[in-house]
C-alpha cells in the first residue's frame, strides 16, 4: 500500500523541498567561469575522445576544451546537421554521441566549448571536397535555418553539466569572395562593412540572430562569437559595437604570419623562418616578437574602445606547425601577448588524431607509419605523448594554473 500524501497535507518547507527536488535542472550560468583567465585546449578529432584524452588535458591544468564534432562518423551526411543543404532537426544518434563526450569532459573536471564547423549553407570545406561553402553569406534561409539549429541545440544541452559556451561557428568568412581582401586596413574594413550591413554578409547581424534564438529556450549559457575573415584577429575592428547580450565572449585566432607557422611552408625549397621576413598582406615584413605583440594587441585594442572587459576576449585558437625551427618561441611569443591582457586561451590541437603537425607532445619527429594507418582504418592512435620542449610555453602556462600553483 502506498500512503498519498498532497500537498495540503504537507508543511510549507517540506512542500518546497518536495518541488525544488522534483523540478528539472535548470541551466548553469558559466558567466562567472569566465571571470578570470582560463586556459585550455582544441580537440578537433576525427574519434569522439575517451576518458583518458580529458582526463589527460586536464591533468596538465587546463580548464577547458573547445570541442569540434564535424570530423566524427555522422549517422547521415553531416553530422548532428543532418544535411548542411537543409537542415530539418538534430540527428539523434550523433546527439547522443555528443552528450556522451561532454559527460566524459565533466567527469574528468574539464568545462566545455561546443564549436561546430559546419552550419546550414556553410558545409566545413573538409567535409566539402575542400571547396569554400559561402551559401550562408549569399542567401539569409541559411541564417534562419542556423538559427534553427542552435536553438534546437540550446533546447538539448541547456542544461547539460559543464558546458561554459556555445562557440556559434568556427572561423566564418562572410568576407571571402565578398569584395575585400584579407587583412584589408582597417578603414576599407569600415567601408566595406557599411556597404554590406544588412546584407547576408553582415556578421553581427547574424550572430543577433542566433543568439536570439538560443535566448528562446536558454537565456543563461553564455555565447562565443569568432571575429569574420577566418576568425582573423584584426577583424573585429570594423565591428561599429558590441553585441547586445551581456553572455557574450570574443574570441580571435592567431596563426599569423601564417606563410611561415602553416604546414606548406616546410615543403618549400627555403622556408620562411620566424623570427624572419615573411610575405604577410600581399608584402614582406619583418616577423618577430614586436610585430606579433602589435598585430595581437588589435583586438584587445578594439575591445577598450567598446567598453569590453578583458575578461570577455578568447584567443580561441593558436599555432604553429611543430616542425618549423623556432615554434616554441613564436608560441612564447604569442602567449606572452594573451599574458600580458589577461585573455582566455585555448591551444590548437590536444593529440589530434588526424593531423599531427600542432600536436607538439610529438616534438619535432616525424610520426611512425602506425599513425596513418590508424587513420585509414578509423581506429585511436597509440602514440605515446610526452611533454616535450616544443610544449613547454603552453604545459609550463597550464601548470602555472592550477590551484596548488597559485
């Protein structure tokens, strides 16, 4: 026999003891993770990681991962999308693989920024024959249909532990094909941008959009936004202000000069070296810590003028290939920089499983035959990792972090 008790019979405290126990989670707000320097990692594998890849990224002190999904086995054409020609609604079997990784990341103490590299009408070039998607920039259904994803993403993870962000989308280029040129100054940035507001190509705009979207079913989870032309660290410059919500952080990446830190310039007969002379912007120029310190300091620049703390900017992604002579002090280089203004950083890339060249556990050796060949037959890499010189700027920076160092 069960004894039926309602809620007449019940005093007050227990009756909302009772509701406060029976009511579903609501979500977290991460705002406050925020506040201070947090420093982390990207995993943008091609394997959804197991326990021993967060557990081992925390283990050198970070405190947060930017996860990709898009290289993941999907169950349709694109994963979690369905379709990139047309979204419809998540697929639930790559949800489920989602969420299985985010619990994986908060039992091993790490919070995590989701970032898709692919949206409605902007197909991730790798997952696109290596062809630029620019559908999204040209006809505003993709902005709703986007909208749609997120908010139906929102709706799912909203109250899901340890999910510090929605990263909206990796390194939009609403400015490719659009009529400027890359790291274009900052005044033919303005006029462009004037030009096209409004427009599919306007990218404050469309983050406005999903935002609102996502503000539909979760008005707490705080929102990151990358700066336009591939996440470039000079383009938020032309930005005439900030986004409305007060959950809003800002995030850049730093690869640049990228004619010498990418993997094309070891095949060439003289690579570029840094420090060095390196083409950048259509001309040579002299690269080293002063030029990178200034190019760097844009963002955070802009930042101040917009009355944005310093606590709201990510630099989201940095690199360089490991192999180049002298990645470590261009690393030191730029992390000195994110010192020096107390911004969130995370590294590219955490033991990726299918690109090895910023995997700098791996020093500056080339990876055995058994790393490709478990890429060929979709199995985990077993490479041992170590922490080695090439790592040293970041592993050293980790373990500054951790509370028992602090």
């Amino acid at each position: 026999m069960t004894l039926k008790i309602t809620p007449a019979k019940l005093p007050l405290a227990a009756l909302l003891l009772s509701i406060l126990v029976s009511a579903p989670a609501s979500a977290a707000d991460e705002i406050a993770f925020w506040n201070t320097p947090e420093y982390g990692g990207n995993s943008f594998n091609r394997l959804p990681p197991d326990d021993a890849y967060f557990s081992a990224l925390r283990g050198y002190g970070a405190s947060w991962v930017r996860l990709s999904y898009d290289k993941w086995k999907p169950a349709q054409r694109d994963f979690l999308l369905g379709d990139a020609d047309h979204y419809q609604g998540l697929v639930p079997e790559d949800l489920a693989t989602l969420k299985a990784a985010l619990k994986r990341a908060h039992a091993a103490g790490l919070k995590v920024v989701i970032t898709p590299l692919s949206l409605p009408g902007m197909r991730w070039s790798q997952n696109n024959g290596n062809k630029f998607d620019g559908r999204l920039w040209q006809d505003k259904k993709y902005w709703q249909q986007s909208a749609d994803f997120w908010r139906d993403l929102a709706r799912e993870l909203k109250d899901t532990p340890g999910v510090a962000a929605y990263n909206l989308i990796n390194e939009p280029a609403p400015e490719k094909n659009g009529g400027v040129k890359e790291h274009a100054s900052q005044a033919d940035m303005q006029r462009w941008y004037q030009q096209h507001q409004g427009t599919a190509r306007d990218l404050p705009a469309f983050y406005t959009l999903l935002i609102q979207a996502i503000r539909e079913v979760d008005p707490v989870t705080p929102v990151m936004v990358d700066s336009g032309w591939y996440a470039a660290a000079d383009s938020f410059g032309y930005w005439p202000e900030p986004l409305k919500d007060p959950r809003v952080l800002y995030s850049f990446h730093m690869y640049e000069p990228y004619e010498a830190t990418s993997g094309p310039n070891l095949k060439r007969d003289r690579p570029f070296t840094y420090p060095g002379d390196v083409p950048f912007s259509g001309k040579p120029e002299r690269w080293d810590a002063k030029r990178v310190a200034d190019y760097l300091q844009q963002p955070f620049d802009w930042a101040k003028q917009q009355g944005i703390p310093a606590s709201r900017m990510v630099a989201g992604e940095f690199g360089c290939v490991r192999m180049l002579n002298d990645c470590r002090q261009y690393l030191d280089d730029v992390l000195s920089v994110l010192d020096k203004n107390q911004a969130h950083w995370a590294f590219y890339s955490f033991r990726e499983d299918s690109w090895d060249a910023m995997d700098y556990e791996l020093g500056k050796g080339k990876v055995p035959w058994s790393y490709w060949q478990a890429i060929e037959q979709n199995k985990p890499d077993n490479l041992k990792r170590r922490a080695t010189p090439e790592f040293e700027p970041i592993s050293r920076r980790l373990a500054e972090s951790l509370p028992s160092s602090k």
